[in-house]
C-alpha cells in the first residue's frame, strides 16, 4: 500500500520536490542541475525514467533530493534516462566530489581562527574579524547602487569578503525593513543563463532580492556563447531598474571590466570606483 501510494505521487501523479538551493553546497548544486536537466527533457516521469535504465522510482528521484550526491552510477542513470551528455555529467560528478572532499578537509580544521588559502564562508562571520571596515565600505557601496562590482586580484580574498563579510551584514541588517527577500549566490560557470535563469527572478515579498554572482569572470572565460553570454549580461542588468526589485553583486578577477555590449575592456559608464584595501568598489545606479 505505501509503496503503491509513494509511486503514484512521486513518480506519475507528480507531487513537486522540495525546492533546493544550489547556492548552499555542491551537492545541492547537482541536484539543482539535475533537475534542470529533467525539465528540459519535458518533465519525463521518473516512473518513465525507471522504465529506461535499471534504477528504481526512489533510487532516481532521491539523487535529485539534495541531500547527499549520489554514486556516480545513479547519476549517470538519471543522466542517459533524460537524454543527458554523459561525459559532460562525469565531469560534473567528480568536480562535485572533489568539492565535497575538499570541504571535508577544511571542516577538520573548523575551529582554527585561519583558514589558510580555503574561503571564508558566511558561517565564518565570527572569525572573518580585522576587515571591519573593509566590509562597512562595501555595505555602502551595494546599498547606494544597484549594482556593483568588487574588483581585486587573484588570492585577494573577495570570495571572503563576500560570503563572510557582506552577506551576514545583509542577512540581518540594522533596519528590519532592509532584509533581503531573498539572498542568492553563485558562480556563473560556462552556461550562466541556462543553469542559473530561474535564480534571476525576483521572490515574492515586499523588499529586493540580492543576486551576488562570485567569480564573475567566469562568464567570458568559461563561456563560449556569445549570445548565451549578452542575454545572460542583458538579464543581470535589468537590476538598474528599481522595478526590477534586484540588486546584483559581482566578484571579479583583476580591475577590468567588460563592456557588455561588445565584450571590450572599458570602465562602467555612470561609475563610481573606491579604492579601499587593495579592492576597487565599482556601481551602476
């Protein structure tokens, strides 16, 4: 009875999954993928994706959970039965294994004060001290601009800076009424728009959602699209529009930044720099 009753709402009758934040970690940002993947196949059941491979029904629903990444044998299931590149998602596996791994490493060592060349995270607040004033200067700069580009070499610590500096700050602001709607971060990867388009629309709620893209450079070089790359750019953008109820934070490697029209080095038009501890905090209004 329960088994027939779990197949008919999971698999054919389609009771939705609890939503999964690939921004959270490495195996919720497979699963967010996979799921991608799955709609893009049309929605194929996992009843239907059961008959194509030799998993069952909860086997292949439960790599998609986000709970826990699934052995590489029931990714790849999951993979072939929506049609998926199976080379291109073995990739996918071990970079999200390795980071799982990586992350394992770093949280053996959680209660040291340093974290050596591993990034603070937003859960680091309380260790992430000394730059006070760094992340005071860059609560002003996203609050006065709609969007705004934290520029700084390689190794400089602007993943920190992000994570452990501003997000706590925007998470829980002085002013209630400031509270994000919602707070999403990501790295942009070599399909921004099409692993990352639902995370541009704003959530429901009275306040802005804060997109903060790590990394950003990733989108011109990793990306080999440049249609991909200028709609992804054109829907970042539409954060200058207060209607748009988005604001958009970028981490980016070195101190230039590409014009988005026609993908050469240029300052931002209508931009505002600010020197401040080896960082430069750019703004659109």
């Amino acid at each position: 009875m329960f088994a027939a009753t779990w197949l008919m709402k999971g698999a054919g009758m389609g009771r939705s999954e609890k939503p999964v934040d690939p921004a959270a970690g490495p195996v919720q940002r497979f699963a967010y993928a996979l799921r991608e993947l799955r709609r893009e196949a049309g929605e194929v059941t996992y009843r239907e994706m059961a008959q194509r491979v030799s998993y069952s029904v909860p086997t292949l629903s439960q790599a998609a959970a986000g709970e826990k990444l699934p052995s590489l044998q029931v990714a790849l299931a999951y993979v072939k039965a929506c049609g998926g590149d199976l080379v291109e998602w073995e990739r996918r596996w071990h970079e999200a294994d390795d980071e799982l791994a990586s992350r394992s490493a770093v949280q053996d060592a959680a209660m040291a004060p340093y974290r050596g060349l591993a990034r603070f995270e937003a859960g680091d607040q309380s260790r992430f001290f000394g730059r006070e004033r760094l992340t005071d200067e860059l609560e002003r700069a996203v609050r006065a601009h709609r969007v705004t580009a934290v520029f700084g070499p390689s190794g400089s610590g602007k993943s920190s800076l992000l994570r452990a500096g501003l997000i706590p700050r925007l998470q829980r602001p002085d002013d209630p009424l400031l509270r994000p709607a919602a707070l999403r971060i990501f790295t942009p990867g070599p399909q921004p728009l099409r692993t990352h388009r639902r995370l541009l629309a704003p959530a429901a709620g009275p306040t802005d959602t804060w997109l903060v893209a790590d990394q950003f450079e990733e989108v011109f070089t990793l990306c080999q699209d440049p249609e991909e790359r200028a709609r992804f750019l054109e829907l970042l953008l539409t954060a200058l529009d207060p209607g748009s109820r988005l604001r958009v934070v970028l981490g980016v490697r070195g101190t230039a930044w590409m014009n988005t029209k026609r993908g050469q080095p240029v300052g931002w038009s209508r931009s505002r720099t600010s020197p401040v501890g080896g960082f430069a905090f750019t703004g659109l209004s």
